[in-house]
C-alpha cells in the first residue's frame, strides 16, 4: 500500500478516506482486512506529560 507507506502516521480508516476522496469506491471494512493482510500498524503515540 503506497499511501501507507507515504502517510506514515495514518491509520486504514484516514486511507480509506483518501482513497475515496481520489475516487476509489472502497468501504472501510475491505482498506481494514487489506491492512491487516499487509501486516500494517500505526506506531503508538507517546502519552503527554503531565504537569509537575
């Protein structure tokens, strides 16, 4: 998936939004079973810091 690899930060959900935006007529169910095949994850967010 070239959009994952372009959009690093992405999750299926935000691709398959892309996809459609571009005119592909995908649903979201069919970009989550793809990312899932390709082995995809989005890397975990680092929680904020609190104040001290």
């Amino acid at each position: 998936m070239e959009s994952a690899r372009q959009y690093g930060r992405y999750g299926y959900r935000k691709i398959g939004a892309l996809l459609w935006d571009a005119g592909w007529v995908v649903n979201d169910k069919r970009v989550e079973r793809i990312w899932r095949q390709e082995g995809l994850k989005v890397p975990a967010r680092k929680p904020k810091r609190g104040r001290l």
